[in-house]
C-alpha cells in the first residue's frame, strides 16, 4: 500500500518536508481486528507534536493520522460486529488495558497502557490500517467520508472538554483559539446550552469573523478583555500566553479546560505573569483534557448528526500532507484539514 511516513523527528522550522511517500506491505488483521481501506484521514495538531517530538512516537518509521475513515475490507475471525463494506471511523484511541482502575470505570483515556492511533500504531496516512474492531465505530449517514474524519478528533475531544467543563445551561462560556476543535465546540454548546451566551478569543480576524457568523455573542483577541466574567472557558491553543489570559476573564469559582495534548514552550515565560488575586483567587480550577474514551467518540458522533454539525473543510491529496501540516503550523486554519485518500 501507499503511505505517507515519519522516519525523523524534526523541527518544523528547518523541515517543512517531514513525511515521505513509500510503499508498505498491506496490513493483515489479527482475530479480534477489522482492515479498513482508508478514504478520508483528517490532519491534527498532535501530528505537530509527534513530529517535533513533544509526543514523540515510541516507534520510526511511523505512520500518522488518527482521524480515519474508510470501509471495513476484511476482518479477523472473532469479528462479527462489522460486515465487510461498512463504513466505519477510527479515533486517537487506538486501544486501551480494559483492566485498569481507569478502565473499568469508564475512564480508559486515562489508563496507563492507552495507545494511541499514528503514534503507538500506524494510522490513517496510507490506503490500509488495521484496528480492534471495537475500537472502531459506525459514522452515521448524515455525513460524508471527508465530513466525519475532524469529527473523530477534533470533535471527540471538543466534546469530552465541554463535558469537563461541567456548565449549566445559562451559564457563559469562553472558547479560546478557534481552529478546528474550537469551531465544533462552540456549535455543540450552542445546541446543548442553547440559553449560554458564547464569547471566543481569537489572534486573527478571520477567525473573529468566522466565531460570529457562527453565533458567538462577542469575539475578540486572546488577550482582551471579555465584556463580562465568564463561567467556563476551553482553551484550544498550543501555547501559553491565553491561559494566562483566559484566567484573568474566569468569574469566581469558574473552571479553565485546557484542551492540548501539548503545549509549545516558546511563550512559556508569560506563565509568570500570573497573579494570583486576579487570575487564581476565588476557587478558579484549571483542568486539562486527555484523550478521549470510546463513549466520548461514539455519543459525540451521534450528537453531530443529531444537531448537525457539519464541519468545515479543506481537502488535501495524501501526497500533499506536508502541506497540510505546514499551512497547520503556519496557523493557516479556517475549519479542519483532511487528506483525501483513493
Ligand atoms: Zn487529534
Ligand atoms: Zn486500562
């Protein structure tokens, strides 16, 4: 098969090149697993991180991706919840103990051998991948191959940090950043806590514009000041400087969710600014998101066609998947990019 690979860890500023095109043997499914032929694998800022080695792959050469869609083209002998043909979807969860403490109580992102789709097992980058068939799910109808794959990251975990941010309808909310997982966030609040009024923190107009059109009640830079103090925020940003800044818009008692896997530690020194009477003080929480459980990925499925959300995209070849990470770290985002595969 195709498939698009990491041999090196790298620093994007001098490598805008670090994936390569080759040819690998066609996965073969094990019992319990499900071959998929890949058609749509959305491009996610943890592939940034796995390839500046803030996430680092136990494994090179590596394939990425962990927003996967495609059809069931064979399956193991214990595999009977998926014919072949069905359409199914692939997540960052690629697998987990199922034995754990963690586990058992639902919380299965947290356990601690959780391995993780394009980093601890090859992922979506290529025409074939392989997967327990029940960490696999069903996409629902609404929603073409290309529509659901930011569904599966993005909006999962979008989903769980509005879940960890444990808001009641009425109440406000803050979205800092406004890429990918921010977009899809505010149009689940907007359905779930539809008397919420919404405020977004973004760097770039065109991202301000896009959170109104959208129907947030008031949008502005990441570092201004939100007309009212605000009961919750999600911050979805890879840096520092808005959680500093979303503390200090925090009402008593509200609650900052850190939504990134990583975060980059060029603005790090700005976490010394922070004050503690006016950005701590008052039993403010900050709480971050990690990963996602398979309940998060398959309500969060649902809850999008129910609503719907349909994600805004931009389409790449496979081949052109430097690309996509390169205009990602530019912060060249409106919407989710998604490599078409054939
Ligand atoms: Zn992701
Ligand atoms: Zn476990």
């Amino acid at each position: 098969m195709e498939a698009i690979v990491l041999n090196h860890i790298v620093n994007l500023t001098e490598n805008t090149s670090p994936l390569t095109m080759t040819t690998l043997p066609d996965p073969v499914p094990q019992a319990n697993e499900v071959l998929v032929k890949v058609s749509a694998c959305g491009v996610c800022h943890t592939e940034l991180d796995e390839i500046e080695g803030r996430t680092p792959p136990p494994h090179l050469p590596i394939v990425l991706g962990h927003q996967v869609v495609g059809c069931v083209e064979a399956r193991g002998r214990n595999v009977s919840a998926f014919s072949i043909g069905d359409r199914v979807g692939i997540a960052w969860i690629y697998s987990a103990c199922g034995k754990c403490k963690y586990c058992l109580s639902g919380n299965e992102n947290l356990c601690h051998n959780f391995r993780a789709t394009g980093r601890d097992a090859n992922g979506g980058y290529a025409q074939y991948m392989t997967v327990a068939a029940n960490f696999a799910y069903r996409i629902p109808a609404a929603f073409t191959d290309v529509e659901a794959a930011p569904l599966l990251c993005a909006g999962a975990v979008g989903y769980r940090s509005l879940k960890l941010a444990n808001l009641k309808d009425g109440q406000t909310l803050g979205l800092t950043g406004f890429g990918a997982a921010g977009h899809l966030v505010l149009k689940v609040a907007r359905y779930q806590y539809p008397n919420s009024s919404l405020f977004v923190f973004a760097r770039s107009e065109s991202e301000r514009i896009f959170a109104k059109e959208l129907g947030a009640a008031w949008a502005g830079d990441t570092t201004d000041e939100s007309p009212i103090k605000l009961d919750a925020i999600i911050d979805t940003t890879p840096v520092w400087t808005p959680i500093v800044e979303a503390l200090k818009n925090l009402d008593a008692g509200g609650r900052l969710i850190i939504n990134a896997i990583r975060k980059e530690d060029f603005d790090k020194d700005y976490l010394t600014r922070i004050d503690y009477p006016s950005h701590l003080w008052l039993e403010k929480e900050i709480k971050s998101v990690a990963n996602v459980t398979r309940a998060d990925v398959s309500e969060f499925l649902q809850l999008a066609a129910e609503i719907p959300i349909k994600p805004e995209v931009q389409e790449y070849a496979l081949a052109d998947a430097n690309q996509a990470l390169f205009e990602l770290k530019a912060r060249k985002v409106r919407g989710a990019k998604v490599l078409r595969i054939d």
